[in-house]
C-alpha cells in the first residue's frame, strides 16, 4: 500500500452492541460510521453473514463497504475477517474508526499500523493474521486520568460538551475521509490533525 494513496475498501466503525451502550464513548467508531453512511446516502443492513450492520457506497468510482460490528468489542475481528475475507479485502485497503483514549475529544488522526491497547483493533489484528497494516481513524476520547477508571470512563456517556466536540470532529473526519480518498492520505492527514475543536 502506498503511505499517500490507500486503495480504501472496507470502511469498519467499532462499538458494543444494544441500546445501552449506543451513546457511549466506546461506541465513537460506530458514530463515525454511521454519520459517514448518513452523508453519503446510503442505509446500513443488519447482515448476519458478516456479524455486523454492512453497507455500500461508490466514491470515486470505486465500491467500498461498511461495517459495524455486532459482536461486543473485543470480538471486533470475527466481523471485519469475515467481510474482508469474502470480498477478498486486504488488510492495507480497510480504515477502522475507533475511540482513543490518549486524544482530546475533539481531536481525531488517522495513522497506519502500529500497536493499540484498544481492545476492538487487538482482536482485528489477530484476526487479519498478526497484520497491522490497515489504516486507523483514532477518534479521541480523553483518559478519566488512572488506569482503575478507564473501563467506567469509556464505558460511560461523554458531558454534552464532550459530545459536541466528538460530533464536531467527526464531521470534519468524514470530508477528510473523502479526502484520504481522493487525493492521498497525506493531504487527508494535514487537515485532520490541524483541527481545532470549536466548543
């Protein structure tokens, strides 16, 4: 895969499952999914064969899927091999959007490969067969500040104030999607990461 141009197929957006989990922090992946698939004009189906909720859109002349997992977290990969190993998906063309502790909320990058303790991307890469290579969207979260409150911290609803500022770079990761799309990574990257949350 070429760093400046990724050839985009799968597009994956992770969260949990249910209602009780839809508006948490853990769940910004699947926001991201969701908003991108809204923009776009396209519906998501609840598609049992790829253990996910899975949609199609054409974006420079090229067909790519989406993906929300159904399975719980740390489970993320049953989904995202599933779908990728059927359409005959590599894992350098896949962007996976998830929720990142270490970032502001309001701050969002893309990066390619590399080591995550986010449990969703674990499961992905053991899933792929060790392969790291696919591009994330780490969508920030904040840290609560010690490790003993990180699993309440994600698993609990951000302030409306986070939430806006969530939504707002969320917004502004989908047109650098297209972006990332159209004219490489590297441009794609230089708007995202110059993002300022406004709120």
């Amino acid at each position: 895969m070429s760093d400046d141009c990724p050839d985009i197929r799968l597009i994956v957006g992770l969260g949990n499952p249910g209602s009780e989990y839809a508006d948490t922090r853990h769940n910004a992946g699947e926001w991201f999914v969701r908003e991108f698939a809204r923009t776009h004009h396209t519906s998501l189906t609840n598609d049992a064969k790829f253990y996910g909720f899975t949609g199609r859109v054409t974006l420079q002349g090229k067909d790519i899927r989406l993906l929300i997992p159904t399975t719980y977290m740390n489970k993320s990969g049953q989904a995202v091999a599933a779908l990728a190993n059927f359409y005959r998906i590599a894992p350098e063309s896949i962007l996976v959007a998830f929720d990142e502790l270490d970032l502001d909320p309001g701050i969002a990058k893309f990066k390619i490969g590399g080591s995550s303790s986010q449990n969703g991307i674990r499961d992905i890469v053991a899933r792929l067969g060790n392969n790291k290579d696919f591009l994330r969207l780490r969508l920030g979260i904040g840290h609560p500040g010690h490790k003993s409150r990180v699993t309440g911290h994600v698993l609990g609803k951000p302030s409306s104030q986070d939430k806006l500022a969530i939504e707002g770079v969320i917004d502004e990761a989908i047109r650098c999607t297209d972006i990332l799309l159209q004219d490489g990574l590297k441009l794609a990257q230089n708007r995202l990461h110059s993002y300022k949350p406004t709120v």
